[in-house]
C-alpha cells in the first residue's frame, strides 16, 4: 500500500482533507502531520484578537476532519526531511517513511536579522505562539499593570494586528494602561498598497495614537526594548514580530530544490522541481513560473488542485496544470468592525466591507467545521 504523507494543516491541506473525506483515493494509507490540532484560518485571526470571534469560529479541527477522511492524525513537527530516501524525522522522535510527500506548513517571519528576537520577541507565526503572549498580555493588563506593545512590521499584517490589538486593549481596560507602537523599516506603512488604502490607515492609527514609526530598521529586542539601526531605542514589554516570511532551515537543508528565500520551489503542478514525489502549496512553496505574494487568498485556490494532482500522482495519471490569478482581492479590518478592501488598485472602505469579509470568512470556515460523514 502506498503512503502519503502531508505536513502542516494549512489552508491548502484542509481543502485536501476535506475532499479526500469525500472521495476517498483508494489503496493509499494515508497521514497528517501537524504540531497542532486546531489550525487556525489567517483571515479571521485579526478578528479573534479584536474580540469579534470566539477561538472555535475561527479554527479548524483537524482531528475529527482526518477522521472522517481516514487519515491518522499525529501532533508533531516535522524536524528533517530526507527526499532521496522518502522519510521526515520528527520532533516526538519518530521517522516516517513515504511514496508521496505534501508540505503546506505555512511560513514564519523572518527574524535573522533582528538579535535576540527568538528569547525577547513573539513571531505572529505559529499562531499558537502569538496567542499564549496575548493572553498573557490581557490578563497583565486586567491585573493592572501598565503595558507597552511594539509591532515590528508596517505591511497588511502589522498594521491589521496593531488596529485589533490596540481596539481590543482599549475595551478591556482605562485609556493610557497600553502604548502601541509600529515599527516599519520602510518609507511608509503598506507599501505596495494603493494611496488610498495607505491614508486611510495612516488616519486610523494617529487617531488612536498608535506610534507609527517609519525607516525605523529593528536590529535587536533586548528584555523590555527594541533597537533600532539609527541607535535610537523604545520601550517594549512585548515585541511582536510581523516581517516578512522565512522558511525553516530543515527545508534547504534537505537537498529539496528551493528559491532564494528556502521556499520550496514548484512547478505549475505544485509538484518539486527537484523530487517528482514531493509537492508544496501555501506559504511554504514558490511556484517559479507564477511568484506571487505570500498570501492565504493563494493558498485557498491551490487546494483543489493539489488534491486532484496528488490522486493522479499516486494513480500515475497526467497532472493538471495550475496558474494562479494575478490580482488577489485584500480585505483589511481596522479592528472595530470596519474594513478597507481593495481590487486591482482600486480601494473602497466601510462597516459594509468587514460585514462582506465577515460573510466570506464565515462560509470559508463552515465548509470544515461541518465534518463530511
């Protein structure tokens, strides 16, 4: 029998559960691999911090969705992969071995640059990391102590969790028990963004009086501050870290071809350039032919067809061919219910937008929390 083995629960491998839960791929043994049960979807993360979803509204269990698709669900990390000899050693000691690998776990900031970021500092990513400091952060701040917050990251995310951080702290407590600053070593927040979705937020974090400040380049977090390349220095109880996306070293290491950043680089396929046995969707992969950013939008759309290629991979049938869209609707909330989305350079704001992203979100999620029978 052969084995097919995924890596991570991202948005990609959640989509391959599901349809594998309702049309099985027979002869096949297969098995998920994941350090967490409940996978948590990127889009309504800003939300949850917000206080707008509870924690079960916005992830995905993954235990009874492999159940229900036959796949034996282990909680573990993937340490090592060895793609000539068809094994990955993970972090509970075990090596498992496989006919065909998938990788969708996700990707993590980038932080080696910045010293002392891993023992001083919390990475937006694994998620589970970022929601024990917040609640570490809320019940300091219920406490009574006086908080200082900096986010190190002006793009789509830092400046998305900073507006949910700074609304929800504001709720839970008196104003001036929180400072919030935003660290962006750019000219601008959201660069890459149109004008106006960049005056829009702009207007927002003044008006809270989040302290946003521009070609601040982060090069260590110490125990309670954050410094700067230009010597200047800030208060940091908490640094959170929200650059851009990295991939982990075991990845290169393993002899996968990879693009210049370590992403494992795929064909339009999904399928390794290097090892016709291994395919990678989401954050993870770097299509060659097609980069796009690291976005969940992109992840979403590869999940039909990693799974219809992995059943013609493992039936030794052609595989179907995949381009993804060039333009990707974003849909950023400022916290309070209100939403900036823009479409091909053209931005639009309102309540109605986070209602519009509340609804698409919530049909996302409710396609894996009702588990196919």
């Amino acid at each position: 029998m052969k084995q097919l083995l995924l890596l991570g629960g991202g948005h990609s491998h959640v989509e391959v559960i599901r349809r594998l839960a309702l049309e099985p791929v027979r002869g096949v043994s297969l098995t998920l691999v994941s350090p967490d049960r409940h996978t948590p979807y990127s889009g309504m993360l800003p939300g949850f911090i917000a206080g707008h979803y509870r924690f079960d509204e916005c992830h995905i269990d993954l235990e009874p969705l492999c159940a229900a698709a036959g796949i034996v669900f282990r909680r573990a990390m993937a340490r090592a992969l060895d793609p000539d000899a068809g094994s990955v050693s993970c972090s509970d000691g075990s090596r498992l071995d496989y006919d065909m690998l998938s990788v969708d776990i996700g990707s993590t900031p980038d932080v080696r640059a910045i010293a002392g970021a891993l023992e001083h500092g919390v990475r937006v990513k694994p998620v589970s990391e970022l929601l024990g400091a917040w609640n570490g952060i809320q019940a300091a701040l219920r406490a009574g102590h006086r908080l200082s917050l900096a986010i190190i990251g002006g793009g789509a995310g830092g400046v998305e969790l900073a507006a949910a951080m700074h609304y929800r702290l504001q709720q839970e407590a008196s104003s001036g028990m929180a400072s919030l600053a935003l660290l962006t070593d750019a000219e601008s927040i959201l660069p890459g963004h149109p004008a106006r979705v960049r005056r829009v937020f702009e207007r927002v974090l003044r008006e809270r009086g989040i302290d946003v400040r521009r070609r601040a380049k982060v090069t260590s977090i110490s125990q309670g501050r954050v410094h700067c390349a230009d010597g200047s220095a800030l208060p940091a109880g908490h640094a959170i870290i929200v650059t851009g996306a990295s991939a982990p070293g075991w990845i290169e290491a393993s002899g996968l071809a990879t693009d210049a950043r370590g992403f494992i680089a795929v064909d339009d396929h999904l399928q390794s350039v290097s090892h016709r046995n291994v395919f990678a969707a989401g954050d993870i992969a770097s299509m060659i032919d097609h980069p796009r950013p690291k976005a969940g939008v992109y992840a979403v759309r590869q999940g039909p067809i990693l799974y219809e290629n992995l059943g013609r991979a493992l039936g030794g049938q052609p595989l179907r061919r995949y381009v993804p869209q060039k333009n990707a609707l974003a849909l950023i909330s400022t916290g309070n219910q209100h939403a900036v989305a823009t479409w091909n350079g053209i931005a639009f704001e309102g309540d109605w937008v986070w209602r519009w992203k509340d609804r698409i979100d919530r049909r996302f999620m409710a396609t894996y929390q009702r588990v196919p029978a």
